[in-house]
C-alpha cells in the first residue's frame, strides 16, 4: 500500500499502517461509534410546530409557532422540524445549526404576502430584506421532504414591473429572496419543490460544501429575477437533479457586486449535473464576477426552450479571473442564444468599435474553457465568444459541439481552438472571425 492519505467519513487516515491488527479493529470502531453518535445527536430530537401552536391552516400565521420548534431543536442539541401536511403561513424563519427542516408530501410553508412581514436587513453587503427561509453561520443544516416552499411573489414581481431595477441590489426597493444560507457549512437541499420566490430562490452565499439534489425550482416564465440556483462566493457545491422551469437564469454563479471595492471570495469548486431547464436564462457564470470564479463543471445538462445555454459573462466594472470551467455532454432545444462568452454584459458583442482600457481590479479574465459534446438545435443564435482589447478571452477548446442556428457564431478577441465542431447558420456566415480572433479548427 502506498503512504498517501485516505478519508473515512471525514477522518484522515495514512494508508500506510503499521499498528496492531487488535489496535487497527479498536481505532475502526472507534471511528464507527463517534460517528454514529455524532449522526444521531443531529437527529435526536424531532420537532413538530404543531405541538406549538401551529395551524397550518393557510390563513393563520405559523411564523411563531415554527420557529419555537426550531429553536427547541437547538437546545436539545439539534433535529428535526416536522411540517407534516398542511400550509403553514409564515414570516421569515431562522434554521440553526444540526437542524433539518422537513416537508411531509402535502405540506406547504407559503410565505406571507404582507410585504412588512420582511424585516430590512443588511445582505450580501447591501440594503435587502430578509428571506423567508435563512441560516447564517451555521454548520449541519438541511431542507428536505417531498413538500413545497412558496415565496407568494407575485405582488412583489407588480412591484418590479411598476418600479425599474426594483431588487438588484443598491436599489431603495429591494425584495426577499426565498432560502439563503450566509456563511454556512454542509448545506443540504434534497427533494422539495422551491417555488414563487419574490426574487432570487436559492441562495449560498459565502458558504461551503452544499449539496442541491432532487430539487424542483419554479416560477412563471415572465417573474422577474426568479433565479432558480445563484451560488455567491461559495465553493464546493453539487446541482444534481435539478428541474427548473423560472423567469431568470436556472444557475447563475457569482462572486461580487458590480463596482465592488473588494474584497471577494471567488465561487470555485461547483458541479452541475444530470439536471433539466426550461424557461430561463440558461447556465451562467456571471454577471457579477468581482472575484472570480474556477473549477466549475457543467455536465448532462438538457435545456429546452431556455433564452441562453451556456452563458460567461461580465464587464469592465464587474470581473475578475474565470477559469477553468468545462460544459461536456450538453443538448439544447429550441434555444435562442446558444453559446455565449462576453466581457460586454448585457451585450454580447460591443456596438460598433472598441478600445482598449486600463486594466483593473475588475477587469474580467476568462481563460481555459472547454466545451464539448454539445449538441444545439433550433437556436435563434449559435454564439458569440468575445473578449476585451485589453483582456481577450483564452484557451477556449470546443469538441464536438454542433449547434443548428438561424445565425452563427462570432469570435473576436478570443483565441479558440477546437476540432468537430460544426456551425448551420440560415443567415450569414456560420462563423464569423472579428478583430484579433485567433481560431484554429482542426477538420474531422
């Protein structure tokens, strides 16, 4: 055996061991029995609002009535909060450390639509308002169930269509997202239906080993800023079996606000598999990138009818370094912007000619992507691949990608290579080489 590591549920061990085969049993099962217990203090207690008060009847507020369950949980050591069938009107609640909030088939936590219910809060460095479901600074915490979350947002995406730019941040108008977990660690989402939020659904922000499974994410196609999946500044996350149906990006990962004076964690480490989108923005990485982002795998993913696929995007006032993201085994139907990386967000190509500016913090440096295995049909536009003058997009490496469009894909300040790829354009050219593109294409 070698004298590298190993992990055993959590515990590094050398691979190389000399002790005793008695010693060796006595330390496994050591090992086993804290385990256990350390799994069983989670679970240890189980919490139904019910037993304090709560009516889930849809008309009276449960607010209180869970978050007293909550908080008997923590003080036994932490469990599980039971919403068993029924719809629980809430306010905002607060999830703690070792503690599962579980949704029985049949219940739902419908969020209140007195817009007052959401306390103004500080969040993610800017004025916001509380989320209906939150954790902040806390480690063991988890969703589950076959139940549902409801952020009620209609009456708050009125609002956004009455009032420009009504919950970006910086605005005086901002709106609740639905679930945030602040500077948590090993984050468990797995089974329900997330729904309706009033703006952003779920949201790790600065958090770290956080798991997404089995999830549903929905919204009507036309609700404003309903991101399905927005990882900020957080690493080591897994999307896995995901369906999203939403009115903005399926995934959106970011990493600082625009013009942010610093200093940002980058998001890094993030795994998006085996999932479906339909309405929606697509997969992106960006906009807001003010501190970069790497190790991002996008994989087994099937879009049909989204705006965008696969989307890398920033600008002048919101990037950093990107690198290293592969998109592989990805099928898009009737999707209108195909693939696109710009560092002129919201353009996707800059309008008419650009120079060259002084390079900054927030300068984006997207460089080594590979996509690959992407099939596109039914597309609106394959593409653009565009960088900066003073800061081209590099080490971009396409295979196999075959993308069916009424127009094709542009390439400019980009270095691009790749072999297999195959662009059908209706109209113009199906690839078309602006200023300083370097593109070589290797022929089947």
């Amino acid at each position: 055996m070698s004298g590298q590591a190993i992990f055993y549920r959590g515990f590094l061990m050398p691979r190389q061991i000399t002790l005793p085969r008695q010693r060796l049993f006595v330390l496994a099962a050591c090992i086993f029995s804290l385990t256990v217990s350390t799994g069983s203090l989670y679970a240890s207690a189980n919490c139904n609002p019910r037993s304090f008060g709560a009516r889930g009847d849809g008309v009276t507020k449960d607010t209180a009535a869970i978050q007293a369950a909550i908080d008997a949980c923590e003080r036994q050591g932490g469990g599980t909060v039971t919403l068993t069938p029924g719809t629980y009107l809430s306010a905002p609640i607060v999830l703690k450390s070792n503690i599962t909030l579980h949704l029985d088939k049949g219940a739902t936590l419908l969020g209140s639509t007195d817009h007052a219910d959401y306390p103004a809060i500080r969040e993610f460095r800017a004025p916001g308002l509380q989320a209906l479901v939150s954790a902040t600074n806390a480690t063991n915490v988890s969703i589950t169930g076959e139940g549902i979350i409801d952020g009620s947002g209609e009456s708050w995406w009125k609002m956004a269509w009455a009032i420009k730019g009504s919950g970006i941040l910086g605005t005086d108008h901002p709106r609740p997202r639905l679930v945030v977990f602040d500077h948590c660690k090993h984050v468990l989402i797995e089974g329900v239906t997330i729904q309706n939020s009033p703006m952003w659904q779920v949201v790790p922000y600065y958090s770290d080993d956080v798991t997404i499974r089995n999830v549903r994410i929905l919204a009507p196609a036309h609700s404003p800023n309903t991101d399905a999946i927005d990882p900020f500044s957080s690493s080591r996350m897994v999307i896995d079996h995901v369906f999203s149906d939403v009115g903005d990006d399926n995934v959106a990962i970011k990493s600082g606000m625009i013009n942010s004076p610093g200093p940002d964690s980058p998001s890094r480490d993030i795994t998006i598999k085996d999932c479906t989108f339909l309405h929606g923005h697509g997969v992106s990485v960006g906009s807001e990138l003010a501190g970069g982002a790497q190790n991002i795998l996008a994989e087994r993913i099937h879009f049909d009818g989204t705006a965008n696929g696969i989307r890398v995007k920033a600008n002048r006032d919101r990037g950093h370094d990107v690198s290293h993201l592969v998109f592989r085994d990805i099928e898009m139907k009737n999707v209108k912007n195909a693939l696109i990386i710009s560092e002129y967000y919201p353009r996707i190509i800059p309008a008419g000619g650009v120079s060259a500016a002084p390079v900054t913090r927030l300068t984006p440096h997207f460089h080594d992507m590979v996509i690959e295995n992407v099939t596109a049909t039914g597309s609106t536009l394959a593409g653009a691949i565009v960088g900066l003058p003073e800061s081209p997009v590099t080490g971009v490496v396409l295979r196999n990608v075959r993308i069916s469009a009424e127009k094709g894909l542009t390439i400019g300040y980009a270095q691009v290579t790749g072999e297999g790829v195959v662009v059908q354009a209706a109209k113009g050219q199906p690839i078309t080489k602006s200023t300083d593109a370097e593109l070589s294409l290797k022929q089947q």
